[in-house]
C-alpha cells in the first residue's frame, strides 16, 4: 500500500491505496464517486472519464502507481451537481442525451475537457473529440449528443441562455415525439443516478460477493470440475456447481415454438455435462469481496473432453458437425415461408432478375457497456 495525496474536485484527498489498483478503483470503492462508471475495463468505452491535471484519462486502465501525488481529478460530481447543473448537463437532459444513461458522466466530462481546449467547436470537432477519446453510446446514435454539446458552448459563449435551449411544451400538449427530459435524467445527468455496480458498493456489512467460473473454450465435455484450490482462497465462503442446484439444473422458455426441433429445456443454470459456448458458467464463488470472488474463480479447475468447435453459423449447420446440445439439431427452427399473390401481372413488362445468396449474421445488436449485476437475498 502506498499514500496518494490527490485534489479531487477541489479537494484534498489523502489516500491508502494500492498501487496496483486502477484510479477507477479508488474514486469509485473509496471515495464513493459513482459518476465514474467501469463500463469495458478496457479503456475502449469511454464511460469511466475524468480530467486529471487538464487532460481527459480512461481511469479504468490507468493504475494508482502511474497518477502523479498531489494530481488534480475532476469527476462529473465537481462539474455540476442536481442543484447547480452545469450548461452541459442542462443541454444533455434538454436534448435527451441520457437514455440508459450509463455513458452520460463519460460523455459529460469529455464535453467538458473539449469546451475548456476550444469554447467554439464546430460539430465535427464534436465528433472527432468523442472518436478520439473513445467515447461510446448504445443508445442515442449520437446526433443528440452533438446537439447538446453545441448548445451547451453557446451558451458558455453568452450567445445562448439556458431558456433558449430548455425544453418547451409543445402547444399541441403532446409528449410523443417531443424532448421531454425523462423523469430520471436529472439524476443521469449528474452521476447520482445508481447502476446496479454503483448499488454494489453501498450493500450492507456480511454481503457476500459472487463471481462466476466460466469456460475459456467454445465446446467440451466436461469430465470433472475440482473447486477444492478456489475454496481455500482467501476471504472464499463456498463455491457453488451444479451440484448445489437444487431441483432441475435447467432453464426453459426461450425455445418453445411448435417450429422448433428441441424441448426447451437443454440450457442449464451451470453446466453440468457440457460446455456449449466460451463463457459458459460453470461455477459460482461466494466471497467477501468482489478482488476475493475473482480471484477464486480463476482457480477452479476442469477436466474436459475438447470437441470440435463452430463459431459460426455455416460451420455449425455443416452435414458434419456434431450435435451441439445432444438431442437436439443444430438448425433446431426452421422459420416460415409465407408467399402472397402471383407477382407476375405486375412486373410483365420488366426484366425478369433473380438474385440469390445465403446470409448470416451475429445475434449481438448494440453495444452494451453496463455489466451485468444481479443481486440475491434471504427473506
């Protein structure tokens, strides 16, 4: 451990820490700034920004033994707070910039690192700032963004007012389709609103801490799973595996069409038998803290069969490959073709063409950057 003495949002702040430890770690775990969000942990997504000395820095990825004693932070609380927004803050909300809101104190600390380097950016200068620092969004696609940081510098420039840019009921008292703020985006707009790691932080004395055990291969059999190195990890309350499922260790519902090969019933809450896809959960450590959990889950062990993987469709759809869940095909629904009228009278006079081909696509749609969180309780 070593002392870190830091100004964050004007003030001192003298620190234990570890140096190993990311700056994300120390705002958020010690300091309780929950603006900074740890959304990749990569430093990809943007969403943990701050400004350290007059820079814009991706905390996620920049360890404490790197931030210079005695370096100025300022998080989104030190640039606006629910009482005194700041014209960026206000622009995000007139301009319906925080929709899930989880990238918005990124994006709004990065907006202001830009206006404080250039007061009139053009909105390519917008645009460019936001791919430069790798600021990433899954919801808005990015116009509302830019509108906000525009009129936000309009009127830090006094060529705008704030009643200027504020929302205004439309005179038809219609709300859809309008920019009503949301009822939240206060709270977004300013980094109180709590996301399920941010609530995480704040849990009672005696919360246990889970991580998952996950496969780090695409298909296998599974031969054994040995928890007893994770077990004896420091701060390791239990390690859980399918053993410890009580009743069927399996999910349904999402395969449950008459057009469809299979049961419905071939995912199980933690592999038992198979593994299906990288990722897959095999165990759950309980641990006293979250360093603790994942640092257990490293450890568990496993006896596996490596069989052939498909990491695509055409490979798994192949007259070769091997069943994936036993039992089940691997083209398991086969989708309906409806056909309308005869199309010919219309077209008679046209050239006839025929374009054929064979598509695929990944079942991904957007982005996502909160991690997943979930929480269980005893009642």
């Amino acid at each position: 451990m070593i002392s870190k003495t830091l100004i964050v949002n004007g003030m001192t702040k003298t620190l234990l820490v570890n140096p190993e430890d990311s700056l994300a770690d120390v705002l958020r775990g010690q300091l309780l700034l929950t603006s900074v969000k740890v959304g990749c942990g990569t430093g990809q997504c943007g969403a943990c920004n701050v400004i350290l000395d007059g820079k814009l820095v991706r905390t996620c990825t920049l360890k404490m033994k790197r931030v210079e004693d005695g370096a100025a932070v300022t998080t989104l609380e030190g640039i606006g707070t629910p009482e005194h927004m700041h014209p960026l803050q206000l622009s995000w909300m007139f301009h319906g910039g925080a929709q899930c809101g989880f990238c918005t104190p990124g994006f709004i600390v990065s907006a202001k690192c830009l206006l404080d380097n250039n007061p009139a950016p053009t909105r390519n200068d917008v645009r460019d700032w936001f791919q430069s620092h790798r600021n990433a969004c899954r919801c808005t696609g990015y116009k509302p963004l830019v509108d906000a940081v525009m009129d936000a510098a309009a009127v830090m420039r006094g060529e705008k007012s704030v009643k200027d840019i504020e929302y205004k009921e439309p005179v038809d008292g219609r709300t859809w389709g309008s920019r009503r703020p949301r009822p939240n985006a206060v709270a977004k707009v300013t980094g109180t609103h709590d996301f399920g790691a941010d609530t995480a932080l704040k849990m009672p004395p005696n919360t246990l801490h889970l991580a998952l055990a996950q496969a780090k291969v695409s298909h296998a059999n599974i031969k054994g799973i040995d928890t007893s190195e994770a077990e004896a990890m420091p701060g390791v309350y239990r390690v859980l595996t399918h053993k410890d499922v009580k009743g069927k260790n399996r999910i349904t519902g999402l395969i449950t069409f008459p057009t469809n090969k299979g049961d419905g019933w071939d995912r199980p809450i933690l592999n038992d038998t198979k593994i299906f896809q990288y990722g897959d959960a095999l165990a759950i450590v309980c641990a006293d803290s979250e360093a603790h959990a994942r640092a257990a889950a490293d450890k568990v062990k496993f006896d596996l069969e490596l069989l052939p993987e498909y990491l695509n469709a055409p490979d798994a759809m192949a007259p070769d490959a091997i069943e994936i869940h036993p039992g089940t095909p691997n083209t398991y629904f086969e989708q309906k073709e409806v056909k309308g009228q005869e199309t010919a009278p219309f077209f008679a006079d046209a050239n006839n063409v025929v374009a054929e081909g064979s598509y695929y696509t990944q079942r991904q749609p957007h982005l996502p950057i909160e991690p997943d969180v979930g929480y269980g309780y005893m009642n």
